[in-house]
C-alpha cells in the first residue's frame, strides 16, 4: 500500500511537472554522473544566481521524485501524507495561476535503476548538460549489469540535447569523453590533468596557524589566470565542481572574474570534505555525506598531504552499493591507507577488508581498530584522539559516519548546521 501511494504521488507530481514545464518554458542545466554531481549542482547554482533567475534543487534530491519537486519549487515531505496533499496543491497553484518563475533550473538528476534517466528525458529537454565523472567502479551499480550500462544509462541526457545545446564533460575521466559521441551541439571539456578549455592548476591546502582551513588552485581559460580560494573544505574534488561552473558561465557568456569571486560565500555542502575544528585542539575531515572508491581515493591522497603535528587518522564504513565490485574495492582502498594514514579505525563489515589490506601492506596492527556502529566509533575517538591530529571520517550513506562526528566535534550546539543529516527524519532511523 506505501509504495502504491508512492508511486501515485511520483505520477501526479511528475504531470505537474510537465505542465509547469511546458506552461514557463525555463531553461535547463542537468547535471549528472557517478560522483561529484551535488557538488557540482551547488557550484553551479553559486556561480549563476547573481546573473540569472535561477533555481536548483534541494540538497541531493534527484531521483524521479526530487526532479519533479524541484520544478515545482516544493520541499520533501518525506513521511507526512498531509504535506504531500499541501504539496499536490501546490503544484496545482503553479500550473494554473501565473507567477515569477525561474528562468533558468540547474536539476540534478540521479540514476539508481535502468530506465531513470531514460524516462525523465522523454519529458524534460535539457540546454545545457554537465557530466561529472563516473569511474572505472562506479556506486549505485548494483541494479545495473555492469559499468557500461550505466554510462549508457546517463548518455541519455546528452542525447537529449538539442542541436544547440552544451555539454560540459569532465576531460580526466576517459569514461566521460567516450560519451561525446553522444553530443549533437557544442561540447566545453574541463579538467586537472591536461590542458583543456577551462583546466586548473597550482593546487594547494591553506593554513591558518597550525590549523587546516582550506584550498587554494587556479583557473586557466585562454590567456586568463584566475586564482580561487576556498575556505572551509579540502579536496581536489572541490576544484572539478568549479571548473565546470566555470565553463556553464562560459557558455552563458558570465565573465569568469565574476563567477569565481563568487565562491567567497559559497555554502559547501555538508559531509564533503569539510574542515571542522574537533575536541582537544584537533582538525576534523568531515567526509560523511557518501562514499566510492574514487572519492575515497581522493580523500585519502588529501589527508597523506595535510600538515599535521599530530597522527593521520582514517575512519572509514563501508562502501555500499557496490555489486560485485565490492570485496575488491574495499581491499584496493585498504592498501592505500596505509601510505596516507598512522591509524585506521572501519565501520561495518564491509569496512574490515580495509583492515586486512592495511595490514597486509605494513600498517601495525596495534594502529588498526574495527566496530559495528560509528556511533562506536566515536566514542573510541574521545578517548583516543590527541591535540594535533588530522581524523578524515567517510562511508557510505547508511553507515551514518556523521555520527562519530558528532561525539568528537568541537562546536556542539550547531551540529545542525555543521553536519549532514540532521533532519529528524534521518534522526528517526
């Protein structure tokens, strides 16, 4: 009976979808991919918002109920029937009274079964298309036959796109060029690794005093150098969602000086790779939002570079949603950690290949530790941790790793604001 209600809902939201679309006729940037696309939707929407009329969806809602809900302009009820009623109403009031509308929607769109994205585009036309990156093992691959079927599932959105239209592609990732096949119109390419039309360099983390406080890089378009900072967040995954804003400005013709400036006030999202002060004069690497391979790659690299008096220390949960990549991924991490941090403590069953890799490749068993909860694991935290170290904590999302977190987060009284699922729906589970 739930999901039959559910699936009501999802039908009627997503006609008055259609309706709002085909009534305000606003234009589109999707954003999709395997990793990065809500870091990217936020970057985006930052870059723009001075420039344009402009509106982006909530958080990471992207599935086939989330797109619609942001067309719409409404929030997740979640649980509450009475809510989803207000929000069929409200929708209602959309299609029928006329009203300000957005010029512009900057939609992440998600894809966590066959026929997702297939589906969303037969009623939704998008102008401008950003792919992120989707890695060699990707997450949410488990409903998909392989990796390749699900590249073939995103390619959808760019075989959406009209003649006119852009796609930005992520240029250090081979998966993502392959899929330029699939573009009719123009195609802006970005990235780290080799010269491209908007590419980075001089990347760097900032300190103030002994602290982590953020990064620093630079934006090469042309003849132009741009220098960015970003406070508050560490990461070469911070510097893609950036550089491909830069090049959706590029296409909308916002001077670059202009879009970058723009991330002095840029809200990060929660659980990525944001630097929090802990208990004891320590530095939190809050990284709990989800987790991969690649992303954990990346999180890994950043705390092996970080300055520290004190001890690198990795808490990592399990890696879901993984299929049959998942045992081997798990053990391909765990043999990274033990170059890039002093101990490990893993969530989760799952988590224990990190270990036993870690171990096998020279990490002393007396600097490795393992529990069922990361509840658990903060609490080890507290008693474990001493002024000076550096604790990156990530897993996957139903890990909860934000949890031990919050045991050894110093600013207690706004864990609400400072850490990832907090809502009391999630608070329930």
């Amino acid at each position: 009976m739930k999901t039959f209600l559910k699936n009501i809902i999802i039908y009627i939201l997503t006609l008055e979808a259609k309706l709002t679309l085909r009534k305000y006729k606003p234009k589109i940037i999707a954003v999709t991919g395997n990793v990065g696309k809500t870091s990217t939707k936020d970057a985006i929407y930052t870059s723009l918002c001075d420039s344009l009329s402009i509106r982006k969806n909530q958080k990471s809602f992207n599935s086939e109920i989330g797109v619609p809900l942001t067309i719409l302009g409404l929030e997740n009820a979640w649980g509450n029937p009475l809510k989803w009623l207000q929000n069929i109403l409200k929708g209602i009031w959309v299609i029928v009274w006329k009203e300000k509308y957005p010029e512009w929607l900057v939609l992440e769109i998600g894809a966590d079964h066959p026929g997702d994205i297939e589906s969303i585009t037969k009623w939704l036309v998008p102008n401008i298309v950003v792919v992120t990156r989707i890695p060699g093992v990707p997450v949410h691959v488990e409903y998909f036959k392989d990796s390749n079927a699900l590249m073939e599932e995103k390619a959808f959105l760019l075989k959406a796109l009209p003649a006119d239209g852009t796609a930005i592609l992520n240029a250090d990732d081979e998966n993502i060029l392959a899929l330029g096949k699939y573009v009719k119109g123009n195609v802006i390419h970005y990235g780290m690794e080799n010269p491209t039309t908007i590419h980075a360099d001089s990347y760097g983390l900032m300190y103030e005093g002994d602290y982590l406080a953020g990064m620093k890089f630079r934006i090469l378009y042309d003849s132009n150098i741009i220098p960015v900072v970003l406070k508050g967040v560490v990461g070469v995954q911070h510097v893609y969602p950036v550089l491909a804003s830069a090049c959706v400005g590029l296409a909308l013709k916002v001077p670059l000086v202009k879009l970058t400036e723009s991330f002095s006030r840029h809200e990060y999202p929660r659980g990525r790779m944001n630097v929090l002060r802990g208990v004891g004069d320590t530095v939190i690497i809050d990284d709990t939002y989800n987790s991969s391979p690649v992303a954990l790659e990346f999180a890994l690299k950043t705390l092996k570079g970080v300055l520290s008096k004190g001890r690198k220390i990795a808490v990592l949960g399990d890696m879901l949603e993984l299929g049959s990549y998942s045992s081997n991924a798990h053990k391909e991490c765990g043999r990274l950690v033990a170059d890039c941090a002093n101990v490990l403590l893993t969530v989760g069953v799952r988590a224990r290949d990190f270990k036993e890799s870690a171990l096998e490749v020279g990490l002393p068993e007396t600097s490795a530790w393992s529990f069922s909860t990361s509840s658990e694991a903060g609490e080890f935290l507290m008693d474990f941790i001493k002024e000076g170290d550096v604790i990156l904590v990530k897993g996957s999302q139903s890990m909860r790793m934000e949890k031990a977190v919050a045991v050894i987060l110093e600013d207690k009284e706004n864990i609400e604001k400072l850490l990832v699922r907090q809502e009391s729906d999630w608070k329930n589970r």
